[in-house]
C-alpha cells in the first residue's frame, strides 16, 4: 500500500494522499513546514499538517483567488499580496503588465525558501523587478504602516489557525480597507462552506461591516477538505462582474481555469449558501 498522508479535516473525516517521498520537512519560528512528493497530487506544500497547495491543482486556487479581483479593479498599478508564500499568487498579479509594483508580505521566510526550492513550477515570478518581497508580519504592517496604498490587495493566508488567526479579524480587514485607493478591490480566501460554513458566514458579516460590495464566490479545489472553496470579492464601488475587457483577454489564453464566462460563473451562488448568507 505504501505510504499516506492525511489531513485531519475535524473528528471523522480525513484527506489522504499516497506519499512517494517526503522532501522537506522543518519547524521555522512559526510553523511546521513539509513539502512531500505524492502519487496524484505531484508535490504538495504542508503547514502545521495541513495541505496547503499541491503541483496538480494550485492553479484552480490562485487564478481564482488573484483574476477576479485584477480583472475589475479601476486601476492595477500598485498590488499588495499578504501571505503566499509558495508564490503561486504573486505569479499570478505578475502577468499583467499593468502592474507596475507588487509587494508581498510573507511572515515566515521557510515558506519562501522551502518553494523556491522544492515548487519551482508554482512560484515561476520571485525573479521579477517589480516584486517587492518583505518578510514581516501581516497584521503589523496592515494596522501600522500609514503611507502606502493600494489599487488591489490579495490576502492568501493559511486556515485561521496558528499565526494565519491575525488574518481574518476584524482589524486586520479594517486596515487592509485603508490602505486601498478609491476603486481598489481586496479579495481573500474566505474557506470553504461546506466544512467551515460559520467561519465562512462570520467571515461575510465582518467584511460586510466594512466594504458597501461584499461577494463570495465558488470554485473547486479538490486538496481542500469537500473539495468547494469560497474567495471574495469587496469594495467600496464598482461591480464584481463588470470585467474590463482588455485585462481579460491579456492573460485569458495562458490561465488555465480563469476566463470571461468562468468570471461570471463563479459568482452564482447556490442555494445553500444564500440561505446561510440570508441574500
Ligand atoms: N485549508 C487550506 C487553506 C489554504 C489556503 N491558502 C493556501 C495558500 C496557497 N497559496
């Protein structure tokens, strides 16, 4: 049978992936860091034993979680990414040519190394000029950095456990909202509604005390636990499906998932969810 790696998803139900070599494994100052080699998932990056992104479905994470949001924000100039450390996120903000600057903050280095090293094919972007790459706390340079603003802000952290926890309050979104221009969109990963349905609708009523336009949306990610995951999209004007055309089509035909009908699709919800949301 070999090897399995399982994720512990709550007290009766696992992940598991057949594991055909283990190629990482370290604690840095503030969580455990592993990647391993697995038969139908390629490499896959794992935070305090849980999956994180594997080489076999990252793209239906980070195309979703980055396109709908540069896609329609007013301008692109000026990206802040927060978490991400495998890359994938800031590879994506990176194919536009608009962008002119993207910073990213990451608060545990290993993550960085780690990818850089072992996940190559996911963080094809650390070489660009226009990343600006600053290992600090999310939180603190949210709440305490006063000058800088941004056109879109992407927040790609773990699960609210260990210290992606300071990511998902409240203060953590008031400050992530002052430091977006006027037409700026932020979207984050906002879990999934199956198995963490009340931190996914606490989620939507914190952000909704925040930002005018608050809207969820779908896709499948199949190494998160049921395989549905939820990213939204928020911002004080404009429109989650008014697309700017141009945009699009600049980086629609090298996406893998993201084009004009999947942006549209996404944010149909089912019923499920509108009933939990009361929309
Ligand atoms: N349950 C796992 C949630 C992980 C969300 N972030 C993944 C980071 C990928 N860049």
């Amino acid at each position: 049978m070999g090897l399995w790696y399982d994720e512990t998803l709550d007290d009766h139900t696992r992940l598991g992936l057949r594991v055909k070599e283990t190629l990482f494994s370290g604690q840095s100052a503030f969580q455990h860091v592993e990647v391993i080699d697995t038969v139908g998932f390629g490499r896959v990056l794992i935070i305090d034993k849980v999956f994180m992104t594997s080489e076999y479905d990252e793209f239906l994470y980070h195309e979703m979680l980055a396109q709908p949001g540069l896609c329609t924000a007013r301008s692109i100039a000026r990206v802040l990414v927060i978490g991400g450390g495998d890359g994938g996120t800031v590879r994506e903000v990176l194919r536009h040519t608009e962008v002119k600057q993207c910073v990213m903050i990451e608060i545990d280095q290993m993550v960085v190394d780690v990818s850089k090293e072992y996940l190559p094919g996911i963080g094809t972007a650390w070489s660009d000029p226009r990343l600006d790459l600053r290992f600090i706390d999310g939180r603190e340079y949210v709440t305490q950095s006063n000058d800088e603003k941004y056109d879109v802000i992407l927040l790609d952290g773990t699960d609210p456990i260990g210290p992606g926890a300071a990511l998902f309050d409240d203060g953590f979104y008031a400050g992530c909202k002052r430091m977006l221009r006027p037409g700026g969109v932020m979207a984050l990963q906002s879990e999934s509604p199956l198995l963490m349905m009340d931190l996914f609708v606490e989620t939507q009523h914190r952000l909704r005390k925040l930002f005018p336009e608050v809207h969820p949306y779908l896709g499948p990610v199949p190494l998160y636990g049921t395989g549905t995951w939820s990213w939204t999209w928020c911002s004080d004007t404009g429109e989650p499906l008014r697309a700017i055309r141009d945009r699009q089509e600049a980086i629609v035909e090298a996406s893998k998932a993201y084009n004009e009908e999947v942006h549209q699709a996404i944010f149909a919800l089912p019923n499920y969810v509108k009933r939990a949301l009361k929309l």
